[in-house]
C-alpha cells in the first residue's frame, strides 16, 4: 500500500506546507523558513508562508523568491480578529501539512481545529531557554502532545521540551538546521569594506552579528573588547545586528572609552562576514547558534563564550569556547589567536570542514523532506481507510 501511494503522490500530486511564525524579523528560525522556501524541491513541494504579526526582512525575501506568503497582522497574542484569519489561510492553502514554529494560543487552537492536516511542531528554543512562561506551559500540556511530530533545533531543547509532564513519553526529534555554503563564497574585497567603514588597513577586525538584546550578551562583547583594546590597539569592534538596546550599548561602549562600529542590520551578512579576522559569540543563553555556522562557512575563526545549545555545534572541534564569563581570559584567547597564524589557520579549517560535512543546507533540505513525505505517505493511507 504504501509503494502504490508513493507512486501516485510523486507523479500527480505536490505536497502543499504551510509554514506558521510570529514574525519575519531577523532570527535563525525566520533564516532557516527562508532557506527552506528557496532550497526545496520544487518538483514535489509547494511551501506557503504565515506571519502571523509582520512580515519584516525575511517575509520580504521569501515573496520575492516566489513563495506565497500572508502576514495577518496580529498586534498581539490575543488579537482574535487577527487569528481568525488563519483559519481562512489554512482553508484557502488546503496544506497537506502544517509546519508550525510558533506557540500562540489562539492559532494553536485554530490549527488543531483541521483533524486530518498532518502537523509538525519546531520548537527553536527562543524563549524557551529562560524563565518559562505560563503561555508556554500551556502549550505544551494542551496543544504539542497532539503534533504528529515535535522537533527541536538541538538536543539541550529536546531536554528542556521533556521535562514538561505531558512530553515525557512524547518522541521529540532534534533537527540540526543547516546554512547554504554557496552564500559564503562571495565576499567583500576586505580592504574596500574597511577604507568605507574608516578601519585602519593594519587593524584587525573583531565582530559580532546578533539582535540587539540581553539573550545575545553585547553588552559582554564591549567588555571583552575593553579588554582587547587594552592588549593590542590595532584592533577595530564592528557589531552587526539592531534591537532595543542599541542606546544603552551605545553609552556603554563611550563609558569604557570604545570605539565600536555599530552598523545595524544587514541582508548582506554572508558576504560580510569575511571582513572580520575573528569572530565572537558573547550569547549568555542558546538554543543552537545558526550565526555560528555562518562564521564558520565565512572562514572566520570562532572564540567564545560555552553556552549549552551551542556548544553541540563543536563537540568535534572548530572553534575555541571558555566556560567561565570571564572577560579578560577570552580577551586573552582573542588576542592568542590573532597573533597566531597557524592555530588561526586551524580554526578556519576545523570550522569549515564541520559546516561542510555535518551542517550544509542541501543534506540538511534532504532530510527534512523525507520527513514531509512519511507524514504525507500516512496522510494519504489514512484518507484510503
């Protein structure tokens, strides 16, 4: 039975899946949507975007790839009105699968209400990590048990998933997301970039990218790099990345007497990227770390500090993480590794043969997809009974 319904679904029928996200802003679970809309196969995929708020950057990006995308507009999680156009979305798209990334009561409840739509909960950990809402909670006693699969982005939220009550006995799939290699080959000419940002060609360049908020621990990386500063000046900080803290950063980074390239956010980060000598990751907590990956396929060393989530990504090397939130000691590794060509060398290397072997987009698609297709093959076995 299920040859004979294979069959039928790869010659007459495209899988129809719906993604459903609060927003489109910058974030890996809104870069990973993106990717998979552009990378898919096409042949046997048709994917469907839903914003349930704004669409933002990525929504923008994903329309213009050709991709249907609705943005409904919800001001917040209890915008009734708002929600209730999700069920016309879900009834207009017909998807044979649902592939949800957010935990909004009211779109829960309306999503629940299409019994035969097979359904995937990604969990990617975003607020998770802290302190665990009551919204949260609720989710997961009420709505994720009735996903015919819940996946997470790492194994540190597959755990925290499972200590919920209802997801104990729940099977949760982590799912290591994936970044497109080809994105990171086209660089910026180094010295350009630095003449039109005002960095002295002899200095090094030491960066961060990353939203603007205390998750992501900016407020860190300008005291690493006070630190820096102090143990070579012929380094410049550029940070990448907006959010509601850009002014308290701001007078932070004047308070110890810095000089920091703030330059907000941009859509050309893969090209970016090459212009920094050494790359940083200050997060004080990490479901995973897809900008990891990004440096990496850059060739840009990485140094900083252990998180859980994101140390998964370097259990077999590719960068430097000190388990301490001492800002002096991973200035010393900064500096270690900039006055050190070899081991800088190494790093590059390492990093780049991880992302190339375990985390590049185009195995990544590949598994994803199989996954879509079990669910179809039992959606459609189901509708035979």
């Amino acid at each position: 039975m299920q040859k004979v319904v294979q069959k039928r679904m790869s010659t007459t029928h495209k899988t129809k899946i719906l993604h459903i996200l609060w927003t489109g802003r910058s974030g890996g679970m809104e870069k990973f949507v993106r990717d998979v809309t552009f990378y898919s196969d096409q042949e046997h995929f048709k994917h469907y975007v839903c914003f349930l708020a704004q669409a933002g950057r990525f929504g923008e990006e994903i329309k213009k790839n050709g991709c249907e995308v609705y943005c409904l507009n919800m001001k917040n999680g209890l915008s009734v009105f708002s929600a209730l156009q999700l069920l016309k979305v879900i009834r207009e798209v017909g998807p044979d699968i649902i592939n949800n990334h957010q935990r909004n009561i009211l779109a829960n409840i309306i999503i629940m209400m299409f019994r035969k739509i097979q359904k995937i909960y990604f969990e990617h950990g975003g607020h998770l990590m802290g302190h665990s809402s009551f919204a949260t909670k609720l989710f997961y006693d009420l709505f994720a048990i009735h996903y015919q699969v819940v996946m997470t982005n790492s194994k540190h939220v597959r755990d925290r998933i499972k200590k919920f009550k209802r997801m104990e006995n729940k099977d949760v799939l982590s799912f290591y997301c994936g970044i497109h290699l080809d994105l990171y080959e086209r660089k910026m000419a180094k010295l350009n970039i630095k003449e039109e940002l005002g960095i002295p060609q002899e200095n090094k360049v030491i960066g961060i990218v990353g939203r603007l908020v205390e998750q992501k621990g900016m407020d860190d990386f300008l005291r690493v790099a006070s630190e820096v500063n102090k143990l070579n000046k012929a380094c410049s900080f550029v940070v990448v990345g907006d959010g509601p803290l850009r002014q308290s950063l701001e007078q932070l980074a004047s308070q110890l007497n810095l000089k920091i390239l703030f330059l907000g956010d941009r859509s050309d980060v893969p090209q970016f990227m090459g212009v920094f000598d050494i790359f940083i990751i200050t997060s004080k907590w990490e479901p995973f770390g897809i900008v990891v990956l990004e440096a990496m396929a850059a060739r840009v060393p990485v140094v900083g500090f252990s998180v859980e989530g994101m140390k998964e990504i370097f259990e077999t090397g590719g960068g430097i993480l000190i388990q301490k939130r001492n800002h002096r000691e991973l200035a010393e590794v900064i500096v270690e590794v900039l006055n050190n060509d070899v081991k800088r060398e190494q790093l590059i290397k390492e990093g780049y043969e991880l992302v190339k072997n375990k985390f590049d987009f185009k195995n990544r698609i590949k598994c994803l997809e199989e996954i879509y297709r079990q669910l179809s093959v039992q959606k459609y076995e189901n509708s035979a009974r």
